[in-house]
C-alpha cells in the first residue's frame, strides 16, 4: 500500500515563517507542561501525605534545580496560555489572513513576555515563594 | 447509492472512522476550561501567605478549592493526554513503537489523574491534618 500522507514536515518549510515557528513552539511549550504535571500532582500527593512527607517534598521542590524548572514552566505555561488563545480565535474563523497571523505572532509573543515577567516577579521576587 | 469511496479504500479500511472531529473537539473543549481554571490556580497559590503544610490543607480543604482542584487535574491531564497523542502520532513513525507510547502515555495520564483527585479528596475530607 502507498505511504498515507504524514504531518507535519517540519524539514521542508522555511522556520522563519512566523505561523510555523509559533505552531511548534506552542507544541514544545505543551508537552513541557505535561512533564510540569508530574510535579504538580508530586505536589498533591505530599500534601495529602501529611506533614513529614509534605516537608521531604518541600525540601526537594525549593531546590535550585526546580527553581529552574519553575522558571520555564512558568514560561511555557504563559505562552501555551497566549497561544491557545490565538488558536481559539483562529477556530471562529477570524485573524486567518497572512497578515493578521503575522500580527497575532507578535501580539502572542509581546504578550507572554509581559505575563511571563509579571508572574515572575510575583513567584520570584514579591512572594519568595520559591524559596 | 453507490459508495464515494474507491473500492481499495473500503477494502483497507481507510477514510472516515466518523470520529475524527471528536478528538479536535474534546481539545479545544478542555482548553477553553483550563484558562480560567489555569488561571485560578496561578493566583490561588501565589496569593497563599506561606506554602507550609497547615496554610496549604486550610486553603486545599476549602469545598471551592477542592473543586475546581479536581476540575483542574482532570481537565489538565485529559487536555495532555489529547495533546501529547497528536505529538507522538506525528512524530513516531514505527507502528509497534507508537503503539506502545501511545499506551505508555494514557496509563501515565490515568495514573496522574486518580492520584491527583485521590490527593485532594483526602485533603478535602481531614485525612491529612
């Protein structure tokens, strides 16, 4: 049987093209979320284990390395956040134009970065929470 | 009426299984929940004075919170789970191994799901003052 068509080529394209690199990075940003759900439910977990286990837990989620993880999971959280929202609108059938896309990219990315550092002030700096 | 569709399609099964809008739907579905839900959590949590266990299980005890907890776990992971399938069906050629990711992947959601709403349902009821 012939090969049934398969997508998406990412080698074929140009990357520059502002609609693709922001279809991938709102993959990629996705599935870094979905790893980010092994530490939310680790989270639950030690919570419902009571103190002494909340307290291990606590000890391993303040560590430098999972600052680090919070940093780019509230990355890729604000962006995912942003970007679906693009999709959504794009469902309704509206903002498809090239232009229009073009425009949204940039709006996606300006947008991320101002959810991004405001979120990151707050958990960083503001409420100390990471430490 | 004559079927539209070519006779070696029909024989090999290929061409609309009349399911495929159901799993865009679902996707854009849980999405359209997780932003407000996504976004309650954010706050919620920075909002919280401390992260110590006693601040934690007062707010995660609270009837609200433990909803919309659970409505974000299993919303959260249906919405991974969708999303991550998309991924590795585009990316993962070999039949046999696709397959096992794909299977690997839901169990790994089903677990996470159980156990996040397990977590806060034990929380929610005093079993982790």
């Amino acid at each position: 049987m012939r090969a049934r068509p398969i997508s998406p080529h990412l080698t074929i394209y140009r990357m520059s093209r502002y609609s693709l690199l922001s279809s991938i990075t709102n993959r990629i940003t996705g599935v870094i979320l979905s790893v980010g759900l092994l530490v939310l439910i680790y989270w639950l977990m030690a919570v419902a284990g009571g103190n002494r286990p909340y307290l291990q837990a606590h000890t391993v989620l303040s560590s430098g390395f999972f600052k680090i993880i919070y940093a780019g999971l509230l990355a890729a959280f604000c962006y995912h956040l942003v970007a679906g929202i693009r999709h959504l609108v794009w469902d309704t059938g509206r903002g498809l134009e090239r232009a229009q896309s073009k425009r949204s990219a940039a709006i996606v990315l300006a947008a991320t970065i101002v959810l991004a550092a405001a979120l990151g002030y707050w958990l960083f700096l503001a409420a100390g929470r990471a430490s | 009426m004559k079927s539209l569709r070519s006779p070696l399609g029909q024989v090999a099964g290929l061409g609309s299984a009349k399911n495929g809008v159901h799993h865009w739907w679902l996707q854009r579905l849980t999405s359209v929940a997780l932003v407000p839900l996504t976004v309650w959590f954010t706050i919620s949590l920075l909002s919280l004075p401390s992260l110590d266990h006693v601040t934690v299980v007062a707010w995660m005890a609270q009837s609200w919170t433990a909803l919309l907890l659970i409505l974000l776990v299993l919303v959260a992971t249906w919405h991974s789970q969708l999303g991550v399938r998309v991924v590795v069906e585009d990316y993962v050629h070999t039949t046999g191994l696709r397959t096992l990711t794909l299977v690997i992947l839901t169990f790994v959601h089903a677990f996470l799901a159980v156990a996040g709403v397990f977590a806060i349902l034990k929380v929610a009821f005093g079993g982790a003052a």
